[in-house]
C-alpha cells in the first residue's frame, strides 16, 4: 500500500510483526515510491530501535474502493502521526484519505499528535495546494466527488499550518531523524505520565522504593509493597516512581481503585480485562478467571512489564489474578500499595516499603502551599499554622484540605475550626474522613451534590456530559467544580477527566451511606449494582433515590414497572442489560439516561428534563418509538451519543452532538 508505514515487502524495512489495534504508538503516511527506500526507512528503524510500536501495512496497493479495516482501527487507535508530505503524496487517494482522518482524530482534542515532515516540498505548496499538488487535485476533481477533494484540501491545509520538519538538499536527513524521535519519544512520555499530588518531600521515598525494585537487575523478577495508613501518601508515591521508571518498560499499567473493583460480583473479571486492555493496548472482555490468566500467560507476561495496582486488600491474592509469578519475564517490576500490611502476605517474594509520616518541617511546607500559595507561613500566623499542622499529625492528604479549606479566611475561621479540629482528634474513632469532612460541611448545597455524583459516579469520566445534568437540575457546576479544585477535593486531569483521591471518595460514599444505614433504596445515589438490582427486583425504592448505576454483564431484564416509584431519579446509567417497556410514564425527572450495550431499550422515554441521551452500542433504529420524544424537546438541552453499529451502517460511531 502506497500511503501506510512500510507499505511494500522491500528488504529496506525490516519485518516487523502484526500487531493487534489499538496496540501502536505512531501511525507513519506517506507515498512509497518517494520515501519508502529513503527517509521512511530509516524514520521506521530507529522508531522500531526505540521499541516504539509503529504502525505499517505490507501491501504495496489498497484493495478494493474503501479505506481497509485495518486502517480505519489503526488511526484512531495510534497517539501520534506522522505524515510524510513528498511531492507526489497528494497524488495518492490513500495517503489523502489517512490524513483526513489523522486531522479529524487531531480535532477531537482527544490527545492526539500531528508531526508533519515536508519532504523536497514547501509547506506553502502543501497549505495552498500548489505546485504539484494542485496538479494532482486537478486529477482528483474529475474522479472524485466535490465533497471529499474539499476534505482532503482542508486536511492539507491544515497539516501545512502545522510546526513540523522542513527536509531540503542542505539538510541531514539523519539529524532530522533522530529529532522526530527525541519528539516523539516525549510526547509518548508526556502522554504515560499520571497526575500526581505535590511532591513536597517525596524524592527520599522515591530513591528507596527505586532502590527495592533493582532495575539494574535482570536476573529475578521484583515486587515491592508499599503500605501505610490512609492519607499517608501511598498514591502519590507509587505514581511518582512510575513516573520516573516506566520508559525503562516495554508496556506499563497503573490501575487504581484494585480494593474496590474486587468487591464488585466481577471484581477478579474486570480487574483482569482492564490490565489486559491498558497492556495490549485494545479492548479485551475476557469471560472468566481462568481465561484471563491464561491469556496474560500467553500474551502478557513476556514482555518487559511494569505494573502497579493501587489499594489492595487482602482479597487480592496474585496467584488467583495474574498467575504465576514464573510465568513473568525476568525484568519486569510489580508495585502494589495497600493500607492492610496483612494483604501483603499473599504477594509472592514481595519487599515491603512503609512510608514515614511527613517530619514536621515537609508538614509545615505543604500545609502553607495551599493556605497560603507559598513554602512558609507570614510570621504573624507562625503559631497558629504549627497548630494545623499538629491536627493533621503528618498526614499529606489532610495537610492539602485543611489548608485549601483555610485559603483566604479570616482569623476567627481558623481559630474556630481549629477547635473543631481538635475535638475531632480526642472523640472520633476514624479521624482522617472526619477530618476531611469538615471541609464538606462547609459547601453549598448544590456543591455536595456535585461532590456526592463524582464519589459515587464520575471519578474517571470526561467532564461534559455531566455538566449538562448539574446545569438542568441548577447546581451551577462551572462555579461547584472550581470550589471543589480549590478545596483539594478533586482534581481535573490533562484530559478533563474528574480524579478523586480514594479517602475523598470513601467519605463521599460514607456520607451517601448514613441517609440511611440499613436500606439502599433509601439513599439518594444507588452506585452498588448489587444493590441496584435487588431494589428494582423487588420493586422497592422511593423519591429519595436521585442516581442509579447498574455495570457488569448480567441477563436481567428491567422493565418500566421496577422504576414506577423512583420518581426522583435524575441520573440512570445502565449497561449489558435489557430494557423493555414503555417508560415515558415513569422517571418524570429523568436528567442523564445513559444505556451502553444494552441489547433492547425502552420503547419511549419521558423526555421532559432530558439533558443527556447516550445510547452506545445499543439496538438503535430508525424506527425506534423514543425519536419522536426526543425531537419535541428544546434542540440546545439534549445532546446524544449513540453508536450506529445497527442504527446506520455507514458510521461507526459519533461523539457528543447537539440534536
């Protein structure tokens, strides 16, 4: 194939092996009979030298009249492009029909990466279309329809915009080599790194933990355990030293919330497919334990691996989830963190990491970062700054929100929360969520609305579509989340995803919990999904219940009577389930119905507060009763997302739009 990485059988490129998709990093275009023996060459070795996986096809033509699977998944699928624009890339249908797609992933803000290389070719010709290019759209506009030659020319446009590389006759084409790889080698870099905490104090624990995992042997495979009380920084470390290791790594996995996903009826089954999938780089639905051993035996474990699992407990047992230890390539390097020492028993030739509480000095530092926006405190609030940092008995989580809930108040506010404070450390058993709980206490009513749906709900998620929900129910989310990042309670991340700490998110639930300790279906947010079920089975719940969540494979099918008494239900995220009935005489609040793979749907739905339909991978049709519904709502409140795998056999898929 003329426009894919390595399109042709030429000794020039090495033999690489077939990789499944989703499993590339760099996705290389350009026209083979230019650059294939050359530039391309030498840009795929040093690529394939890096153990950067790149994606190239072996046919030297594109079969048939439509782009081939393997590039429609390759594309999207690929974190960074790099089209090689020679003098004769736009005579090429192919390569013209790769770049469009590259921008069109690029303008998805999804983080991917275009770096254009100008191969003998000014980047104005590319930008204008000129030169020999337009001589190649002059062809193009006689076989092809208007449509498509003004999609191509816009993607040139542009790529020819874009910061790039300009090869001519006085340039090294080896120079320039070696720069896209230092680029890319980056990016790829930037896009593994995690968000951590602030790192106040944490080089010491990082050369310790290093020190453990001896990276400079290859002669044993090592784990290291990393446990300690809650709020003692345990995340914050482990993501620090992945930080600093996992380019050393041929595949690295960071899984997070391990004690949590366990508990779950599927635990062991969805922990295994989220390994595996974070791995290999695709999405794997293993159906049982045993499969999924079997295939991190078969596919996994020979490559050098660094992965680390977040909040254990003792229901992890390695043997039971990953396999056998021996199993595993001999420089590969396992990190698992925990607040139960006891859970550590059940790693196998583990080493065991405790970090100290932060000396007071470190305490104080980070306690005045986020009361004051600075390293020490004014002199006048020397003494009372001390105090805090007593309270907070060397603990980094409580240090942050104390001092973020501190932040621009006066001095009677500190010195009455310091008492609180206080009387929490000599009258409650489970001091570091009471502690972080005052700083709960202390928000509107529509923020702990908004607080409450990310602990039970959204931790993980891109922010908009819930947004849309929290505007129609008037929370006023823009000024909610901005007080809640202040307050140390959440975070954004690069990708606008919500991230919570794990003891934030356990108070958001605890307090969820006590509404009514004994019975669920009394409790505004649903997010078991063993609880949800047994609530709908039996027809219980009550106008209290605002949001349900109902994941895992399961065959139940849920009909309009089991919602018949939920008349406050505003948020309902169901999936691999099914949905009968007629429902637009049930759920009269119903905000964000979100149904993903489910192999039936309502047959209509109560659209008078719709703000958000997400109908992924669903049986959608034309003919399916709920369009008539959704169209006499107010075009700018609903925004859809459906998959179109049975709906419209033309796209695949489309993002969020305004109907």
């Amino acid at each position: 194939m003329e426009s894919s990485a390595a399109a042709s059988s030429s000794s020039a490129l090495p033999q690489s092996v077939a990789l499944p998709a989703g499993d590339y990093e760099v996705f290389m275009s350009f026209r083979g009979p230019d650059v294939r023996n050359k530039f391309a060459s030498h840009l795929y070795t040093s690529l394939a030298r890096a153990k950067i996986r790149t994606f190239r096809d072996e046919e030297e033509l594109q079969k048939g009249e439509g782009i081939a699977p393997s590039l429609v998944r390759a594309i999207p699928d690929s974190k960074i492009y790099i089209p090689i624009l020679s003098e004769q890339y736009a005579s090429s249908k192919w390569c013209l029909t790769e770049l469009a797609q590259m921008v069109e992933c690029w303008k998805q803000g999804k983080g991917h990466i275009i770096l254009p290389i100008f191969y003998f070719v000014d980047p104005r010709d590319v930008r204008k279309q000129q030169g020999s290019y337009q001589q190649a759209f002059e062809q193009h506009a006689q076989k092809h329809s208007p449509q498509t030659v003004i999609e191509w020319k816009e993607a040139l446009r542009e790529v020819g915009q874009m910061k790039g590389w300009h090869v001519t006759e006085s340039c090294s084409e080896g120079t320039i080599v070696d720069e896209v790889l230092s680029k890319v080698e980056s990016h790829l870099m930037s896009m593994y790194t995690l968000v951590t905490d602030e790192l106040v104090g944490i080089d010491t624990p990082v050369e310790e933990v290093m020190e453990l995992l001896d990276l400079g042997s290859s002669d044993e495979k090592v784990i290291v355990g990393i446990h300690g009380m809650g709020g003692l920084g345990k995340t914050t470390l482990s993501k620090a030293v992945y930080n600093k290791i996992c380019s050393k790594f041929d595949r690295c996995c960071y899984l997070e919330d391990v004690r949590e996903a366990l508990a779950k009826s599927d635990g062991a089954v969805s922990l295994l497919n989220r390994i595996i999938s974070t791995i290999l780089k695709a999405d794997h639905q293993v159906k049982s334990v045993s499969e999924g051993i079997n295939m991190i035996k078969e596919r996994v474990s020979k490559h050098k691996l660094l992965l680390v699992l977040d909040d254990i407990d003792d229901k992890f047992e390695f043997d039971k989830i990953l396999g056998k230890l021996s199993d595993f390539s001999a420089e590969s390097r396992f990190i698992f963190t925990t607040r139960y020492k006891r859970a550590l028993n059940f790693i196998p030739e583990c080493k065991f990491y405790e970090p100290e509480e932060m000396s007071r000095h470190l305490s104080l530092q980070l306690f005045c970062k986020h009361a004051f926006g600075m390293n020490n405190p004014p002199e006048e609030d020397a003494e009372i700054c001390g105090e805090f940092v007593e309270v907070a008995a060397g603990l980094p989580l409580a240090l942050k929100v104390i001092g973020s809930l501190l932040f621009h108040r006066g001095r009677e506010f500190w010195e009455e929360k310091l008492k609180e404070y206080r009387g929490i450390v000599s009258t409650t058993e489970n001091v570091l969520q009471e502690r972080l709980k005052i700083s709960y206490k202390d928000l509107s009513h529509n923020e702990k609305q908004i607080f409450l749906d990310i602990a039970c709900f959204f931790i993980g998620d891109e922010k908009d579509l819930p947004y849309y929900m929290w505007s129609e129910c008037d929370f006023y989310p823009e000024s909610g989340i901005d007080t809640l990042i202040h307050r140390s309670l959440m975070k954004l991340e690069k990708n606008n995803r919500f991230w919570m700490h794990d003891h934030i998110r356990d108070l958001g639930r605890a307090i969820v919990k006590k509404e009514d300790v004994r019975h669920p279906y009394n409790r505004s947010r649903i997010w078991s999904t063993d609880d949800a079920l047994d609530m709908l089975r039996n027809r219980q719940g009550s106008e209290r219940v605002e949001a349900i969540q109902i994941h895992g494979y399961g065959n139940e099918m849920l009909k309009s009577q089991n919602f018949e008494k939920l008349s406050g239900l505003r948020y309902l995220n169901v999936q691999y389930r099914q949905m009968m009935g007629d429902f637009s005489q049930v759920l009269p609040n119903i905000c964000f119905l979100q149904l993903h793979q489910c192999a039936s749907i309502p047959t209509n739905i109560n659209v008078k507060k719709l703000a958000v339909l997400d109908l992924c991978s669903c049986n959608v049709k034309d003919n399916w009763k709920g369009w008539s519904g959704v169209k006499v709502i107010h075009f700018s409140l609903v925004i859809l997302r459906i998959s179109y795998m049975t709906y419209n056999n033309s796209v695949t898929y489309r993002e969020c739009y305004s109907v």
